[in-house]
C-alpha cells in the first residue's frame, strides 16, 4: 500500500470514528417519518376533494353559475296552435359560458356568502336573498359580468331584467345558480299566473318549473319597484346616495340594456302544461299560487 493510499485510509477511518451513528439514523427516521406525513396527507386531502365533488355530482350540487335567457317566442300558425290564441313558447337558452363561483367573484368571502344564500333558496323564494353590503356586491358584480361580457354581442340592445337564483333541488336535476336573463316586456306579463297558465307552452314538459320560477320573480320585480317608488323621495329629501348610503334594501332584480338573439328555432314541438296535475305538488312544496290556478 503507496503512502497516498494509507492516508487517505487513514483519514476515512478518523471521518467514520467522528460521526455519530445514532444521531444519523434518527435523521434518517425523522426524515422518512415526515416523508410518511407527507403522503399521507397528500392522500387525505386528495381523497376528501374527490369525495366532495363525488358527494355533489351524486346530491346534483354544482359550483357552476350558469347564464340563461328566458325567451317567450310567439307560436305562429303553422301547427295545432293559431297565433291568435296569443301563446307563447318558453325557450330556454344559455347565453354565456358557464363559470365557477370562483371565477364570477374575486372577493373568498362575497363566494362563501353566495354559496351559503343558494343553499337557502326554495320554490317560494327562488330569487337569492341578497342584504346589506355583502348581497349589494354580489348583484353588482354578477350585473356588471353580464353587461361586459355581451358588451360586443351583435344583436340588437334590448330591455332585461337580471335575477339570481337557485332552483329547488328537489325539482331540478343539477342544483345550481343560474342568472336567469327575461325581457321586461315578457315579465311584466309573467306576473299574471292566469295568463302563465293559459298562454305558455314549454319545450320539455319539465319546464313548468322555470314558469313557476319565472313567475315569482316578476312578483319580486313589482314589489321591488313599488317600495323604490315609495322610497325615492324619501331618499332625495335626505340628500341620500342610493349606492353608498342604502345598500340594506337593494333591488335584487336589475335592469341591463343587453344584446341577445330571440329568433331562436324551437329545439322540440310546443306542449301544453298540464297544471291540473303539477299544481297540486307545487302546492306541497309551500307554494300557492292565485287566480283559478290556485283551485
């Protein structure tokens, strides 16, 4: 053995002698202990995610805030209805790309606070319940998304009206928010639940429950319109700013001027509701409605 080679020898065996052996496996444990967690963890929270959303799809839950149109399409003479009858079909249609709850608002606790008013949301108040600074914010920015994404749409700017709602999962397949979008024309006369009943037709016979929802959002448009009439003057006199200083009492249904297509051709023939058959589940459900309907 060269000299080179016994000092190095040498030197690896004083290195060995001055480690501690017991201080290095329990590094070692240590680090792999961590390294356990760590899995476990990652396999944890991995599976409650995907138990979660497994969860949501199987109730019919959904994160998702859908962007719909309600269109009243007048029925012409072609078919078994005569246009002078006066009805309409009732044309649903998606008119934005669907997004998340986290992709509509930026603010985490304006999300939790919508998420919570959806699940609060029934067939008798389908409109979200929307108060105070919180409620207020929430409206204008889902008004504010609408307006700006179809701000270049090429159709003609009409009238709209904006509600948000939930619908009953009990008579929904896919429980989610939809920012329901009607002419005001059409919703003034959604209003009337006898001329709901004898003048709508719908394309899928479950459509009958988006009339219902439509109907009640008309009431909450004339309600809403009746206590701001009332409540302007008192504003004016108090030299109050209606969006800085009176939030509590906000309109929960808006007004947009917005461009989209209403010559939509029918997906299925027109069919009539039979009423006599569903108004008594409606009625079940907490609901009742006025006008002959009701009986």
């Amino acid at each position: 053995m060269t000299s080179g080679s016994f000092d190095l020898w040498l030197a690896m065996a004083a290195w060995w002698q001055g480690l501690d052996v017991r201080a290095i496996g329990l590094w070692i444990a240590e680090k792999l202990f961590e390294g356990l967690l760590q899995a476990i963890a990652v396999v944890v929270l991995g599976w409650l995610v995907l138990y979660r959303q497994w969860r949501q799809l199987t109730q019919g839950r959904s994160d998702q805030v859908v962007f719909s149109a309600n269109l009243l399409t007048p029925i012409d003479g072609d078919g078994d209805v005569a246009a002078s009858e006066g009805r309409y079909v009732l044309q649903l249609r998606t008119v934005l790309p669907p997004r998340t709850i986290d992709q509509l608002l930026d603010n985490v606790a304006l999300r939790r606070v919508m998420r919570g008013l959806a699940e609060q949301a029934t067939i008798t108040e389908p409109v979200l319940a929307t108060e105070g600074t919180a409620g207020f914010e929430i409206v204008n920015d889902v008004v504010n998304n609408v307006a700006g994404s179809l701000a270049s749409s090429p159709f003609p700017r009409e009238p709209w009206l904006l509600a948000i709602t939930c619908e009953d999962r009990k008579v929904v397949r896919k429980c989610c928010i939809r920012v329901l979008l009607v002419r005001r024309d059409d919703l003034e006369r959604l209003a009337s639940w006898d001329w709901c009943r004898d003048h709508i037709l719908v394309e899928e016979w479950y459509h009958l429950w988006r009339v219902v929802t439509l109907h009640q959002i008309a009431l909450r448009y004339q309600s809403e319109q009746a206590a701001l009439e009332q409540a302007r003057g008192a504003d004016i006199q108090a030299n109050l700013l209606p969006l800085v200083d009176s939030q509590a009492h906000h309109p929960r249904v808006r007004a947009l001027s917005l461009g989209i297509s209403t010559r939509e051709s029918s997906i299925k023939p027109p069919r009539a509701v039979d009423w006599d058959r569903y108004l008594p589940q409606v009625a079940a459900m907490g609901l009742k409605l006025a006008g002959k309907a009701a009986g």
